[in-house]
C-alpha cells in the first residue's frame, strides 16, 4: 500500500514539474511579452518561450500579427509623411499660379484703368484690355477652384464631372462607360468616386504610359460599382504601401464608406481598380442643383430661370 502510494506521489510531482517548466512557466513568459507589446514594444514577441508546441505556435501567431501592425503602421506614417508633403506641394502649385497669373492680371488691369484715367475721353481699346484681362482672371480662379472643389460634381453630379475630368486630361483617351439608373448620390459617395477616379487617372498619366481608360460606372438600387481600367505598363499590387500613396488614400476613402476595393494589376497588362460602395440617392429633387460655395439645394427658377 506504502509503495502504491508513494508511487503515486511520485507520479504526481513529476506532472507538477513537467507542467511547470512545460506550461505554466513558458505561459508566464508569454503573458511578460504580450504586457511589452502594449508599452509599444513590437519585436518583444521575437523571444522564444520554450514549452509545449501550442505555446510556440501561439506565440508564432501573436508575433505575426504584431509585424502585421507594425507593416501598418510604417505604411500610415508613409502615408501620412506623403499626404504632408503633397499638401504642402499643392499650396506652393496655388500660390505660385496666383501670384504669376490672377495677380499679375489684376495688375494689368489696374494699370489699364489708371492709363485709361489719363485719357480726358474714355479709352475704349484700355477698357477692352481692362474687360480682356478680367475674363482671363475669372478663368484662371475657376480652374484652381475646380481642382479644389470641382463644381460640376456640385451642380451636376458624378458623371459630368468625370467626363469633364477625362476632357482634361487630353490626349488620354478616357471612355466613360455608366449603366442603370443614374442619379444624384449622396453628397459623400460622389466625393469618394470622383477623388478616387482623379486620382487614379492622375496616377495612369503620371506613369502608366496608358493611350486609354475605361471608367464603368453602375448604378445599382443600393449600391455603385465604379471600374477604373487602363491599358497601361501596370504594377505588382502587392507593391501598394511602398510608395504607390495615391492608392492608399483611395482605399481610405473608399473603407470609410464601409465600402471595398479590389486592384488587379500585372506588368505590362494595364491596372484594373474596382471599387464597390454602399450609396444611398441623394434626397433632393432631381430637377434641383447645389449651390457651389454653400451648398444649398436651389430650384430652378432661382438658377437664372433653368436649371442648366
């Protein structure tokens, strides 16, 4: 009976050792990882824990996921650091061209009025130069606002604004191709499209090497699909994140919306971007626009009699 029992000691305290050093210690030094991982320390996982094989896989699963954060992170601070810098390349654009064109402009004018002045009758050739100088003015301050803020997709909603972005963007040859029952969208769903049709077009001219793209655009009663497609040298998608941060910011865009969007792309077969949003109609009366500044809906007859 002594010697079952102490058999049985013995058994026991070789299972407490084996789980000590096999389970509980190797847990423990899981569980002191996982606690660096949330001061910030995302290599802390690197360390191996010994102990039985669930252990290890385990900690081969956290440490996946945190390089998966951490690849993440670095593409959001690219990102970000691109975003910066492309704002602050976009004012610098906007300055300049105000200063070498609206304000010189307007310093023309002035001084064709001031010459004008000097005239004891009204010069009419002055204050034609004066007129001349003031259209072309108006102009140049309706193309920085349209890069800004595009009018067209205020006032006349989501197609016309991408025919009048693919008109632009000559001798590209932009096909726009839209299917169902168009309508105006909701104000954030025809933002999202349209900024991340320009900057997917703008990308195709900057480096695609493209001759043409095919914009589809499908309206669906709860739903739009929008297929950006090129013919171009095309990309490795898994590249996105390593400088291509114009791709990012549409799949921020798009994700926002609780939306989806698929890239496909190989070298040297163009590049294919779907994006798949969920979109309400827009409220408004569909005989109505949006004023461009407010954003106020107006009837007809308070846009100049008509609607156009």
């Amino acid at each position: 009976m002594d010697l079952v029992y102490l058999t049985v000691i013995g058994l026991l305290s070789v299972a407490i050792i084996v789980l000590w050093y096999r389970v509980y210690r190797p847990l423990r030094r899981l569980a002191a990882l996982a606690q660096r991982i949330t001061v910030g320390d995302l290599t802390a996982l690197t360390t191996e824990c010994g102990g039985v094989a669930e252990i290890e896989s385990l900690r081969r699963s956290m440490l996946a996921m945190t390089e998966h954060v951490n690849r993440s992170l670095d593409q959001m601070r690219g990102y970000t650091d691109a975003l910066i810098a492309g704002q602050e390349a976009e004012r610098i654009r906007i300055a300049r061209e105000l200063h070498d064109d609206t304000v010189q402009t307007l310093i023309g004018i002035g001084q064709s009025l001031d010459l004008a002045l000097t005239y004891p009758e009204p010069s009419a050739s002055l204050l034609i130069t004066a007129r001349d100088s003031a259209r072309t003015a108006a102009t140049h301050l309706r193309h920085l606002i349209g890069d800004l803020r595009p009018p067209a997709l205020e006032e006349l909603g989501l197609m016309s604004a991408l025919q009048m972005l693919g008109e632009r963007l000559r001798p590209l040859q932009v096909n726009l191709k839209p299917t169902g029952n168009i309508r105006r969208l909701d104000p954030r769903c025809e933002l999202a499209l349209f900024r991340s049709a320009q900057e997917a077009l703008g990308n195709v001219a900057r480096h695609a090497a493209a001759t043409q793209v095919t914009i589809t655009v499908a309206y669906q009663e709860q739903r739009i699909q929008m297929i950006i497609q090129d013919d171009g040298r095309g990309f490795q998608p898994d590249q996105v994140g390593r400088g291509h941060y114009g791709l990012i910011g549409i799949r921020e865009r798009v994700e926002q919306l609780h939306g989806q969007i698929t890239i496909d792309s190989a070298r040297g077969r163009g590049t294919r971007i779907t994006i798949d949003l969920p979109c309400e109609p827009n409220a408004a009366p569909q005989d109505t626009v949006r004023d461009v500044v407010c954003s106020m809906t107006l009837a007809p007859h308070q846009v100049y009699g008509s609607v156009e």
